[in-house]
C-alpha cells in the first residue's frame, strides 16, 4: 500500500479521535445532560399536574352527578336558550353542562345529552381555566359569587377571591350558542412583584359511557397547536401514554377533550404561545384524560392589574356554529383557527367536507335528509357519467361476444390455459378491457366511504327522519324477522345471533336490486365463480343491514339508476337482454328441445 496513503489514513483517524474526545465527547455529555433535565423537568410537570387533576377529580371518590351537584361551596346556575346547568365556586370550574335542544335518544321523556359533569362522579368531565403564582392553594380555591347570581346570555357573572397581595375577579359571559368567555383580573395588591402563570385544561375521568370506539373516528383529547392538529384517542393512551403523549408549543390555537357529537374545548387569547399537553395523568385502570395549556409566564408589578382572556366552548359539533367562530374578529367570529376540525373528516377530508355541505345544502332546501341523499345521488351519478357511461358499454360489448366466447370454451375443453390466451386474444382483437365493467362499482367506492364517514360522525345527520325511518344514522329500525314490527318481540335482542337478524325494508330492496343488476348480465362460464356472483347480493343484505340507514339508502337507489342506465345503454347497442337465461348456472343442462 501507498505510504501516503497510510499516512492519510492514520492522520485522519488521530483527527476523528481528537475531535471525539476534545469536542464531540463534552458535547455529547452536555446534550445527555440536558436530556435528562428535560426528561426530569417533564416528570416533575406531570406529577404536579396529576397531583392537581387528582384533587380537583376528588381521589378515589365517585358520587352520582345530582349527589356531585347538591354538594360542595355553592353554584352560580347557567340558563341559556341551549344550555342548562351551572357553575362550581370551588376552583371556578364549568362541570355541570346539559344540552337543551338534544336528548339521549329519540324518546320525547329520554334526558337530556349531558357534556360536562363534576369531577368527583364516574365520567367526571369538565374545564377550568386560571392563573398560577408562587403561594397558589391549587385548584380547588374557593370563589365568591353575588347572591342570586345566574350566568345568561345577557347577565354576565363575576367571581371573586383573594390570595394574599393578590386579588381576582373572574368575570364570565356567554353567547347564544356554546361559548363562554372567562376574563380573569388579577391585582397586586403587595409591594412586591409576582409571577404569574395562566392556564386551561379539559378533564375527563375514565373513558364516557357513549365511547363508540370505532376505527374511523376520533374519541379523545385533541387540539390545534398553532396551526398542527394533534390527536390521541383515549384507548391510545390509556395503554401508552408516556410513548403517546403530546407536549408541543406553538402560537395560538385550542384545546380540547371530543366524544362523537360533543366536544368540550379551551380556547387562548390568539396571539398568545401556549404550551400544551395531551395525556393521561391518570392510571391504565383508571385512566384521567387531560388536554391542557399553559401560556408564558408573565410578571406583574406592584399596583398593576392583569387580565387573561379564555374561551370555553361546551356543546353540540354543529359544523356551522364550529365554522363561525373561525370567521375572524372583524367578520363577528372568534378567529379560532381550524376549529371545525373538532370534526374527524378523515384523510378523505377533500370528499367527506363536499359530501356533508351538499347533504348539509339539500337537506335545509327540502327540509328532510333522506331526499339529500337521494339529490346527493343523482348529481353523484350525473358527474361520472361519462366514465360510467364507458363500463356499461364495455360491458355490453363483452355481452354481444357471449358467442363468440362461448365456441371458444367448447374447442378449448379443459384445457384452461388455451382457454385464458383464446379469450385474451379475442378481447385484443375487440379493442375490450373486461376490467373495464368495473369501472362503475370502483368509482362509488370512495363516494361510499365519504357519505358513510359523514353520516357518521356529523352532528347534523343525528336523529333525521326519512319515510318510516326515525334516524337515518343509525341502521333500518325494521326487520324481517318479525314482519317488520307486526309480530310482538325484536329478534335483534336474541344472543349471540342478534346482531345478525336486523335485516330491515331498506337492506332487503338494497339485495334485490343487487341481484336484479348481476341477471342483466349472463354469468361467468365457471360454475364457481357464477355461484359466489349469485350469493353476493344475499350476503350483502346481511352485511348492510347494520350500516346507517342513510347509506344503504344511497347505495340501492345508486344501485337503481344504475340499471336504468345499463339497460338503456344495452338497448341502444342492440343488446337483448335474456332475463330468464341469464337465471340460470353454468353447468346445468338445458331442457332437450322437442324432437331431440
């Protein structure tokens, strides 16, 4: 070997070991140490702050809600056209929030939807916002409201307390909807400064009772940090947190714990940096989900005032009244960025938004959901006309070869091979793609997934009649099994095989137009494959029948005027259409004709 290149080598290596020990070593010990401050810093914040949440959730203990409300240091009541419930003076929190215009389930006596419950019950759910200081008795200080104090959307409540130098008024007013706005003064009253440090979090103990916990929606602790949303679901981090927990810093934004219709959110001052936490600072058994912020920590001076505002949004995720208070100041909003994002659009956000404004459009025009739907259908169908237009007639074209295709099964026998390149080379002569005649079915695909994700998680299609259907969000209410209600028991109820016998009116013509549309066309050659064709539509029914009843309504009216337009596209082919022929399977021998 070269000797200068030896000498290189070893050169370059004295280099590297010096750099390592003289630079990158003290480095690399600075950055661990560093590390493990932080890491140390992190710990230390989370145990204070489940040491917070643990009183401000009452330990260990879990009373009824109406036990919860009659107890304690006294209530400030809220009375609202849409809210009803009240204030707890122990820590200023919002834990005790009903919803007026929503009930349980579509019974007139059903109770009404609650979102927010003080935090010593099961489900403990609620939002309190504040400011931190040297001295602070934590979170569950005592305020002072006037006698006969009742918070409305035209007579704002103030809180008052004091803490040594320091003096607070906490002055909260809402809006015709479900937005608090929470000024908090604080005065210094002392001959020293102090430091103060504003907060807000959204608490809820153990996972609610109506989690869904489906895979295409988000439950859980959510918020835009800046201008990054951030989600954890609730199993994520019971099972994970200290992997799965959040803990970003942006300028602006929100924070908030969502169930499936409902969202209860803290909302800073805009041009304020927050620092934010989703995690659960509770155990895997008994989990405590938090969504929390803190802003920069601020001085105040003897003799001066401070004032933090806070929203606190407590109610319905009507995509409207989200989308409102986006609008900036200046347009009558809040300038609360994304904040319809509440709402999991999913990864198909670009089909599900135009999906829900459409139905959402239709829906006000008519005045029911169920003909949106069916509007909503028939534009679908307009717009991929020219493609489906392109399947159908592949399609017939492979229906007028049916002869032709049929000499070349019988000179190929069993032999399979020649078969496949017989029929390849007759389809390249024919300029044919057999794919083709899935076109259709394929293009419907992400339709159907964004009308389904809608139909889902939208606030707006909860509870919509159509026809004999009370909620087109929820399955077909009828089933077969016991005529359709005329018989006097609900075969759903059956174990084990309950689920499976809900087969409803909608399902069933959604199966029927199904198998109608397989008998345009004459089976496959393969008796196998002819028979799975003949029993898809049966397990269809099955399948569908415990999807939204907006969904199967979509698919068999799609599947509807989609024989419309195959069979006009056949006939102007000059293709006849052999209905009874094409009943039968392959594989089973004609009837002899007379003579024969």
């Amino acid at each position: 070997m070269d000797r200068n290149l030896i000498l290189a080598i070893t050169l370059s290596m004295g280099v590297l070991l010096l750099w390592d020990l003289l630079v990158a070593g003290p480095q690399r010990k600075e950055w661990e140490a560093a590390r493990e401050v932080a890491a140390q810093q992190a710990a230390q914040e989370d145990e204070a702050s489940k040491a917070e949440i643990e009183g401000a959730t009452a330990g260990g203990a879990q009373i009824s809600v109406n036990d919860a409300l009659q107890n304690g240091a006294g209530r400030v009541p809220v009375r609202t056209d849409e809210l009803n419930g009240s204030i707890n003076l122990v820590g200023a929190r919002i834990d005790d929030i009903e919803l007026r215009k929503f009930r349980q389930t579509l019974e007139d006596k059903s109770p009404l939807v609650r979102v927010l419950s003080p935090g010593n019950t099961e489900h403990g759910h609620f939002v309190q916002t504040g400011i931190r200081f040297v001295g602070d008795e934590g979170l569950n200080q005592v305020w002072t409201a006037p006698t006969g104090a009742v918070l409305t959307e035209t007579t704002p409540v103030t809180l008052t307390r004091t803490s040594g130098d320091l003096t607070f008024e906490k002055t909260i007013s809402i809006d015709d909807r479900y937005m608090f706005t929470i000024e908090e003064a604080v005065t210094n009253n002392g001959a020293e400064p102090e430091a103060l440090t504003p907060y807000a979090f959204v608490v809820q103990r153990n996972i609610p009772e109506d989690f869904t916990n489906f895979m295409i929606l988000h439950e859980g602790p959510l918020g835009v940090i800046g201008n990054t949303l951030h989600e954890r679901k609730y199993n994520t981090l019971r099972k994970n947190n200290e992997k799965k927990k959040v803990s970003e810093s942006g300028v602006g934004g929100w924070i908030g714990i969502t169930n499936k219709y409902w969202l209860a959110a803290a909302v800073p001052a805009q041009d304020e940096e927050i620092n934010a936490k989703l995690s659960n600072v509770g155990t895997r058994e008994k989990p405590v989900f938090q969504s929390s912020y803190d802003l920069n920590t601020r001085t105040i001076a003897p003799g001066e005032t401070v004032v933090i505002t806070t929203g606190v949004f407590s109610g319905a995720k009507d995509v409207d009244v989200l989308q409102a208070y986006e609008k900036s100041v200046a347009d009558g909003g809040l300038g609360i960025p994304s904040f319809d994002k509440a709402v999991d659009w999913g990864r198909l956000f670009f089909l599900t938004r135009p999906t829900f404004h459409t139905l959402d459009y239709f829906g006000d025009l008519t005045g029911n959901f169920g003909v949106a739907i069916l509007i909503l259908t028939v534009i679908v169908k307009l717009l991929l006309f020219p493609i489906a237009n392109k399947g159908y007639e592949m399609t017939t074209k492979m229906k007028k070869l049916q002869p032709e295709l049929e000499k070349i099964r019988e000179r190929a026998g069993e032999d399979k091979l020649k078969l496949q390149q017989d029929m390849m080379a007759l389809y390249k002569k024919e300029k044919l793609n057999p794919v083709a005649g899935c076109i259709p079915l394929l293009l419907q695909m992400p339709i159907f997934y964004a009308l389904y994700k809608t139909l889902f998680v939208t606030m707006e299609m909860r509870h919509q009649p159509f026809l004999y259907i009370s909620d087109l969000s929820a399955p077909d209410p009828t089933t077969i099994f016991n005529l359709f209600g005329l018989l006097p028991f609900d075969p759903t109820a059956a174990p084990l095989i309950g689920a499976f016998l809900g087969i409803g009116v909608l399902p069933i013509l959604m199966g029927v137009s199904m198998w109608f549309q397989t008998k345009l066309n004459p089976p496959p050659a393969d008796p196998m494959q002819a028979q799975i064709f003949a029993l898809l539509p049966f397990f269809f029914v099955f399948i569908f029948a415990g999807f939204a009843a907006g969904l199967v309504l979509y698919w068999f009216w799609n599947t509807f005027l989609g024989i419309l337009q195959q069979w006009v596209i056949m006939k102007q082919n000059g293709v006849e259409v052999n209905f009874a022929e094409n009943l039968k399977l392959p594989g089973r021998k004609k009837n002899p004709a007379p003579g024969e």
